[in-house]
C-alpha cells in the first residue's frame, strides 16, 4: 500500500490541476474546513469507534498544519479545531437509525451556509458520516469529500452508482476501491491514519493474544477463542457487546470463556487499552468479511505487537508478512503462526506502520484531495455561468 495514492489520471479526467480559481486554493494557502464527523460517538472516541478516532487525528493533523477546521461532531467531543456540536446527546446505541443523521447533516449545511452568508466560507466539506450528505451534496455549494468508511455491498453499490459525481470519494484501501461500482470516480486512496505519540514501542511481550472488536461474525471472536486454544495460549478478548450483538455473544463467546485462559473485558479505553494492545504476544484478526481497513491492526503494529490476520480485505495490505505479522488462511495455520511471532522484531514493525500511515502524510494526501475537489467545483461554477 502507497502512503496516499491520489488517482492522478482520475484528477485530470475530472480536471483536477487545471489553473487555480480561488486565492484559498493556492498550495500553500490554509484552508477552511468543515469536518463532518458522525453524530453516534463524540470525537475522539471515549471507547470503541474507528471513524471517530480517523477524525480525531486527522483533524488534529490538519489544524497543527495551519488550517482552519471546524468539526462538526456530537456532543462531548473535543479537538484543537473548533468544535460545533449540532444534537443534543450523542446516540451510540442508535447507528445508522437515519433521523439522527439526517437531523446532524441537516443542522451542518445549514451552520456552512450560514457562515458563507456572513463571509466566513469554507473550502471544502469533509464528510465521514454516512449517507446523507454525500445524497445531497450536490444541494450546497460547497465543495464535499467523502470518505467511504464501510464496506460496498449490494445496497450501497447502488447508492454509490446512483449518487455518483456529487462528491469527490476517497477509499481507504486499495481493497475497498476494488469492490466500488464501476460508475463511482474515486479520487484517492488515502489510508486512515496513527500517531506514533499515542503508543509505546513495547519489545517484550506478555503471554496473551488479543482480540478486540466489535462482537459480530465478521470480526471472528470465536474464531480467535479456537485459534487460541489450538496454540495453547491465554486469550483477551476487548471490546463492548453493542444492541444486536447480545446473541452472537450468548451462542459463540460467552461458553467459552474460563475466567483465565479466554477472558472478555468489555469495552476497554485509555491506557487499558494501550497497555493491552502494547503488550499482547499478537493481534488476531480472524476476518471472514473485505474489511475495508481495521484500525486496531495499525494500533497494534504501532506498537511493535504481530498482527495475524486472515487474508482478506485491507489486511493483505495492511499487514506485510514477517515484518508486522502474517497472513494465513484458517484457524490452524493462525495457531501455527503464533509460534512465529518472535521473528517478527518490534521496531521495525513500528517503522514500516509510522512510514505508511503516518498522520501528517495522510493529512497531506486529504489536503490535496481538498484543493483538487475545490478547484474542480470552481472550475464547473464557472462553466455552469457561462452556459446561462
Ligand atoms: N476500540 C476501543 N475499545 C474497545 C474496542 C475497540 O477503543 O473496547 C477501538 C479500537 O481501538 C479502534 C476502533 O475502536 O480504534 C475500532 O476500529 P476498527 O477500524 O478496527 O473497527 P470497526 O470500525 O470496523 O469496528
């Protein structure tokens, strides 16, 4: 994986590069930009939530840069940018229940129109939450950048396709812009990001594996229970049992935990989090879905802790065998490749995740991505004036 891939032939096509029409534009010029963030989880994430810990970062990245941000995000949240909440409560147990997006997107335009009619303008909309704005992004005249965190199944390929052309899309892996529709440009591919002063580089590691997650198939807390017993190692597993989860855990974890060799610690933050992710013999990663990214594999290897994933999805890029783990096909050859994990040396694990997804390289990748989506909006404006 490229650190940012920015589909140069893609830009042009789409006219991107072509003469700057605003001063804001210029290379160097800050920007001013409307950070959308979802309305389900404040900013940064209290606990779970990856999209909310993408956005922290990022725009943490983008204000140490110069640049003017707003985030829009739900209550709670806060950030070097400035922060507009725009519900009243954040709505963890609620996600994807479309009143709630459709109320924050709703309030967001209307707060970024505000502000252009009282000469306070924004460049570009950076939207991370959803559906909604990324429908009606052709309803403001600001400039949107949307950044596909979710996989592409039947149902949003056909949003997607239908949709098309009124954002400017961004996958976050090569993986996930593989699987886009056809009639969907994308214009870069820029992976989420991580600061390396968030985590330790711990070298000697404990006797656990870890998994942490949400409790769905797709994620494979049951798969990792099987892998580690066939490795005959103690299991943590971390992460909250989230509303529609309750009898996936009931049927397939909750059985299988002893106490003492698989124990589930439930939603786990701050440092107990860093710590287990710092000192954990690995990571499993068992997928059995195209996960389009998974933040707690750059989480681990940012560490110096072994990711073992199954390949598929974001994990073949993510993950480069026998420098920050190793991809297998099934539980046994999972089991087997704990064995290993002490050829994999943590440094260098550390060095090749910070020099792939460092976040000033990836703040660097959307800040292109915003100039080129703003002149391009720019240069249609003046197109569509002069056909009047
Ligand atoms: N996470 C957390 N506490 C938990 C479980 C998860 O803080 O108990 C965080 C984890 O560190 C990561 C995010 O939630 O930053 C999950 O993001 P990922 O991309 O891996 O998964 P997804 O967004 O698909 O659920």
């Amino acid at each position: 994986m490229t650190v940012v891939d920015v589909q140069q032939d893609l830009l042009v096509e789409l006219g991107l590069g072509s003469r700057a029409t605003a001063p804001a534009m210029r290379e160097a010029a800050p920007l001013r930009i409307a950070m959308l963030a979802p309305p389900w989880i404040s900013v940064p994430p209290p606990g779970y939530g990856g999209i909310e810990a993408v956005v922290a970062l990022l725009t943490r990245e983008l204000v140490r840069r110069g640049h003017d941000v707003t985030l829009f995000a739900a209550p709670g949240s806060h950030s070097e940018a400035v922060v507009h909440p725009l519900l009243a409560a954040p709505h963890p147990e609620a996600i994807e229940r479309s009143l709630y997006e459709v109320d924050h997107v709703a309030r967001a335009f209307a707060a970024i129109e505000h502000a252009g009619r009282h000469g306070r303008p924004y460049d570009v909309i950076h939207d991370h939450c959803g559906f909604t704005a990324f429908a009606m992004a052709d309803r403001i005249a600001v400039p949107v950048v949307h950044t596909l965190h979710g996989p592409f199944t039947t149902d949003t390929c056909a949003f997607y396709a239908h949709h098309a052309g009124k954002a400017h899309v961004v996958a976050i892996s090569h993986a996930q812009r593989a699987l886009a529709p056809a009639e969907l440009p994308i214009v870069a591919v820029v992976p989420n990001p991580i600061d390396a002063a968030d985590w330790p580089l711990v070298s000697a590691k404990d006797d656990y594996l870890l998994w942490i997650g949400r409790m769905t198939a797709e994620k494979g807390p049951h798969r990792a229970i099987e892998v580690a017993r066939r490795a005959g190692m103690r299991l943590v597993l971390a992460g909250p049992v989230q509303p529609g989860q309750e009898t996936f855990y009931e049927r397939e974890v909750l059985p299988y935990l002893d106490g003492e060799r698989a124990i589930h610690v439930g939603e786990v933050t701050g440092q107990r989090k860093v710590d287990l992710f710092a000192h954990a013999r690995a990571l499993l990663m068992p997928i059995r879905w195209p996960e389009p990214f998974g933040m707690v594999m750059l989480e681990a290897m940012v560490c110096g802790t072994p990711v073992l994933a199954f390949a598929e999805g974001a994990a073949c890029e993510i993950v480069m065998p026998e420098v920050t783990g190793f991809l297998v096909t099934n539980e046994e050859e999972m089991a087997r490749a704990v064995s290993c994990t002490g050829a994999i040396d943590p440094r260098r694990c550390r060095a090749w995740t910070i020099e792939r997804c460092d976040a000033r390289a990836v703040a660097l990748g959307y800040e292109q991505v915003y100039r080129g989506a703003a002149r391009v909006d720019a240069d249609r404006a003046v197109l569509a004036a002069a056909a009047i």
